[in-house]
C-alpha cells in the first residue's frame, strides 16, 4: 500500500480539478485590548493587523494548488471589496478565476476578531438562498462549456445557496455526455451539508463528517454496525458509488456499494487545529480519484494529508513533500487498517 501511494502522490500533480460551491473569506482581525468601551461593556480593540485566508470551497482549491495540481473554482463572489480581494488571492496562487461568477449579492465574509490570543467576536456578513436566475445561468454555461477539461470535479457545499438541485442536474447531465461522447469518465464527489440530500443523486461519492452523516441518514451513530448501516441508507438514498465518513480523531470510515466497511485510522501525530480538515480530505480524495486511484487508496491518501493538516495551526494545507515524509517514516499505516464489516 505504501509504495502504491507514493505512485499516487506523484500521479496527482498536474490533474486539472474543478472546485464548485460556497466560496469565504475568512478575516482575521488582530488587535490589543487596553480597556473597556464607555459606551457599551464590550473591550475596545486596537487592531494591529489584518490578514485574509481562502475559505470554504477557496480552502478546497488552496489544498489542491500546495500538491502541485491546478484547480478552478465555480461560484459567487460579490460586486464588492472582499469579492476583489479573493480573487487577488486567487492570482497569487496563479489559479484562474474564469469561474467566479459576480452576484447581486455580498461576498461570504467570515471576520474573527482577536485579542490577547483569544476571539473577542465573530461577525458573518453573508445572503444565502437561491442565487438570482442571471447568476445561476452564468454557473451554468461555465459548467456547460468547461467541465470536459476537468480530470475530477468537487462539489464543496456549506449550504449558502449555490449547491441547488437545479445546478447538480446541469452538471451531471454535463458529466454524462462527456462520458458519452469521448468516453471520459469524470468523477464528481461532494462534501455535503446534509440539508436536501436529494441534490446529490448520482454523484460520486459523498463525504459527510460523523454529524452530518447522522442527518442525511436519519439515525444516531453510536457503534460499528450503526456506522455500516447509516453509510448503506445513504449510498442508497443518494445512489453513489460510495460514502467515506469522517470521523475526527476516529479517522474515516469507507463503504463502497456491494462491499465491507472499511476502516481507516488516523495517522495524525499531533492535533494543533483541526480546522479545514474536511477541506483537505475531500481535495486530495478528489486528486486521487483523477489519478485513477481506486476508492480505498484515495481515502487512505486523504486521511494521510488530514492527519498532517491538523497538526497544523490555523486552516492549513499540506504538500508533495509533506506527504512523501509521512509515507516513509509511518511503516506502522498499512497493517492499521482494519475491516469492521
Ligand atoms: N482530532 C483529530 N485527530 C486526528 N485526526 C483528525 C482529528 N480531527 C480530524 N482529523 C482528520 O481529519 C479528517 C476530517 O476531519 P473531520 O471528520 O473533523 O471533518 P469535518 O468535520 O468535515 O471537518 P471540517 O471542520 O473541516 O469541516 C478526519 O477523517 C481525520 O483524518
Ligand atoms: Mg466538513
């Protein structure tokens, strides 16, 4: 298993990966707090710097582009400042931004403020709900028109409105004539939210972590056979291929139609923040899946990374380099794995 992901770690780079969905900025605001307001008992902050990091499906495309592989994000960005900034981020990373599609509504903004190393206050400013007709359509023709260039496409929905049903049926209808037609196989997996499930019928496979397994399936998690049994009326209900699990320090877990639940462990050392994690997974599942990698290899591929990620601060990404070491100093890995079927 080892030396066949390391193949796989080579193989990745340079797949062309579609990113579609929520996209976020996420600001920091950090400051010094020298005293109380006079006007309301709230601290008043002296900020002393600013700093903005991708987030939602602009996290997935930052994952994809740190291991060498080229990404294009699909969704909606504002007519504002924030909207101008990402895509400023965006050219940084030398990614193109044909795919963003500018909306009548405000770019997602997530901004924490700081203080003596502690959130003092998180403001969202952000519209969710169905994106209006003109917006919808210009992700339609986007997709329409470039989805043939893609080697795997990920759906990263955080449920703000761009993952519709309507959007889904474009796509995959797409995906269906590319196959038809040049015999090109793409695969399209999700990181749901777990409202509507119904949007993903067809898909590939899905990724829910342990919570939003329990409600896109309908049932408490609590033990092996339950984990097995949710994964099963999911992959059902949805019509996938197959259902990987995450499961926080527990690892993953993947269920592939007509097969035993297979158990992946985590490999991460240390945990610092275990935030965009789930971002990291479905990145590198999705890379692996272009590669050609069958699903198991993937997922093994993709809880490597994780469990890298989370040893870092803050939303972090992982590369090449990072994923290689882990390969050849964790020999432990491949007899960790379990089959709880
Ligand atoms: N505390 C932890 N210890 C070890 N590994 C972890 C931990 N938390 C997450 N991971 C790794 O990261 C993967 C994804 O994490 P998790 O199941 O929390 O997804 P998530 O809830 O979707 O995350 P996110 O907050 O990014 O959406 C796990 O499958 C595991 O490999
Ligand atoms: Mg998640």
């Amino acid at each position: 298993m080892m030396t066949e992901l390391e193949g796989l770690v080579q193989r990745i780079a340079g797949k062309k990966i579609l990113v579609v969905g929520d996209i976020i900025v996420d600001q920091f605001v950090w400051g010094t707090v020298n005293r109380i307001s006079p006007e309301a008992p709230v601290p008043v902050v002296n900020v002393t710097k600013e700093e903005l990091l991708l987030g939602g499906g602009a996290n997935v495309l930052h994952n994809i582009h740190s291991l060498g592989a080229e990404a294009v994000l699909c969704g909606i960005i504002g007519d504002d400042e924030m909207g101008g900034r990402l895509q400023g981020l965006l050219q940084d990373l030398g990614a193109s931004t044909s795919g963003l599609v500018q909306g009548k509504r405000p770019t997602t903004v997530k901004t924490r403020v700081v203080a003596q190393g502690q959130q003092v206050v998180r403001f969202d400013r952000e519209q969710t709900g169905t994106p209006s007709e003109t917006t919808i359509a210009a992700m339609g023709s986007f997709l329409e028109q470039n989805i043939s260039d893609y080697d795997a496409i990920i759906i990263s929905d955080y449920y703000k409105g761009v993952i519709s049903k309507p959007l889904m049926e474009k796509l995959l209808a797409r995906v269906a004539q590319v196959e038809q037609e040049t015999g090109k196989k793409i695969p399209v997996v999700v990181d749901p939210k777990p409202d509507q499930p119904e949007r993903f019928a067809g898909v590939t496979l899905l990724t829910p972590n342990h919570l939003e397994a329990e409600k896109m399936s309908g049932m408490r998690i609590r033990n092996t056979e339950e984990l097995r049994v949710a994964a099963e009326i999911m992959l059902q209900k949805v019509g996938c291929q197959a259902v990987l699990i995450t499961r926080g320090e527990a690892g993953m877990a993947l269920l592939e139609s007509g097969r035993e639940l297979l158990s992946i462990p985590t490999t991460a050392r240390e945990v610092f923040d275990v935030t965009g994690a789930g971002d990291t997974v479905i990145a590198v599942l999705a890379m692996g899946l272009a590669a050609g990698a069958p699903f198991g290899e993937a997922a093994a591929l993709a809880n490597i990374a994780a469990g890298v990620v989370v040893g870092k601060v803050g939303t972090a990404t992982v590369s090449q380099e990072e994923l290689l070491a882990v390969l050849h100093g964790e020999e432990k890995i491949e007899t960790a794995f379990t089959s709880c079927g």
